[in-house]
C-alpha cells in the first residue's frame, strides 16, 4: 500500500499546482498526469484485490490443516495482519473521499474567482453552479466579450472547459477507485472470519503479511 499512499500525495501536489493555472494546456497537461496517477492506483489496487479473492478462495482449501485451527497462535496473528489490513483500507478510503470532496471545494473557489476576475462582478450561486455542471462560460461572460473583445477571454473559456471537464473526469475515476477499495474491505472482512489456515503453522498466514507489506 506504500505505492498507493505515494501517487496519493502526487495527486494531492499536483492539484495544489492546478489551483494557479490560468492556461488550458498547462490544465490539460496536470489533468493526464492526475488521471495517469489515477490509473496506476487503479492498478495497484486490483492487483491487491485479486491476490484477497485467490486469498479467500484458498481459505476454504486450507481451513483444515492442523495447527491453524481458531484460537491457535496463527489464528491470533492473521486476526492480528487482518485488522491492520482493515485499517489501512479504511484510512485510504477515508483519504480519496476527502481528496474528492477537496477537488470539488477548490474547483468551485476557482471557479468563482475567474468569473469574478473577468466580469468585476460576484454572481449568483446559481450561476455558478450552473458553470460548474456546464463548464460552458462563455455566455456568462457575454458582456465581457463585448466590453473587452473575446480575443482576451477566450483563454479563460479555454482553461475553465478544460478545468470542468478534469474534475469530472478525476472525479468518474475516484469513484470507481472508492469502489474498488469498499470491495476489498468486503473481502478483508471475509479474511477475518475464514482465515483459519492457509499453507502452514508458520505459513498460515504469509500471503496475508505479503499483501500488507508490499502495498
């Protein structure tokens, strides 16, 4: 999980970097390396989650071996690995809910302070919710394009449309990420109430640590 927590704070950087961006190329470039990040922890995590569905498939085979039977001294510490698995899922679901809830925020903040830059003007909530869901700025800023010619506008558009269109497209991939992270908690819960054996005394729960070492 140590390469999850990683990319996180690379997306985390990288949309810090983003709330300065006033051109759409920089905003297209940050949003592919943001949704890059995204797809290889979307990788990462079904790696994970497939080695927990070989995991629990196994657990059925290898109940029975003696040594590992509930109560032993394995079943302790797989209760042990289990619960520190859990806490780390939850810890990482926690996090990407808030990093999603933070993209929202700051993009609505963003939001607000370009339309204000440009029209001199603090609009209607409405408005810009309207803006956020659209990301079409261009007829809230009629009488800008009149007053100023839309020449020097049309780089805000550009970068607002561009803006609009990489928080929802980070937005689609963290929820499906989320998904990914509730059906591998799913599966650690399992863990806890199957995980009486699974190769020997000693390795009866190696796979288990193997997971939680290296992610």
């Amino acid at each position: 999980m140590a390469e999850i927590r990683k990319k996180f704070q690379k997306l985390q950087d990288t949309n810090d970097e983003s709330k300065n961006v006033t051109k759409a190329p920089t905003m297209k470039a940050l949003k592919e390396k943001m949704e890059q990040d995204l797809d290889d922890i979307s990788k990462i995590a079904q790696g994970l989650k497939r080695k927990l569905e070989a995991l629990d498939r196994a657990n059925v085979a290898n109940r029975k071996i003696k040594g590992c039977h509930e109560g032993s001294s394995t079943d302790r510490t797989r209760i042990t690995i289990s619960s520190t698995l859990k806490k780390k899922l939850k810890e990482l679901m926690i996090g990407f809910q808030a990093l999603r809830q933070r993209f929202q925020d700051e993009h609505r903040e963003v939001v607000e302070r370009r339309v204000f830059t440009v029209t001199g003007q603090k609009v209607d909530e409405s408005v810009i919710e309207r803006l956020i869901e659209t990301g079409d700025s261009e007829q809230i800023f009629q009488r800008a394009i009149q007053e100023q010619g839309r020449g020097q506008i049309l780089d805000t558009i550009a970068e607002l449309q561009e803006r609009h269109d990489a928080v929802r497209e980070i937005e689609k991939k963290l929820l499906e990420l989320h998904q990914i992270f509730i059906d591998m908690a799913v599966l650690v819960e399992s863990q806890g109430e199957l995980l009486d054996s699974i190769e020997t005394q000693v390795g009866c729960f190696t796979p288990l640590l193997s997971i939680t070492s290296q992610h």
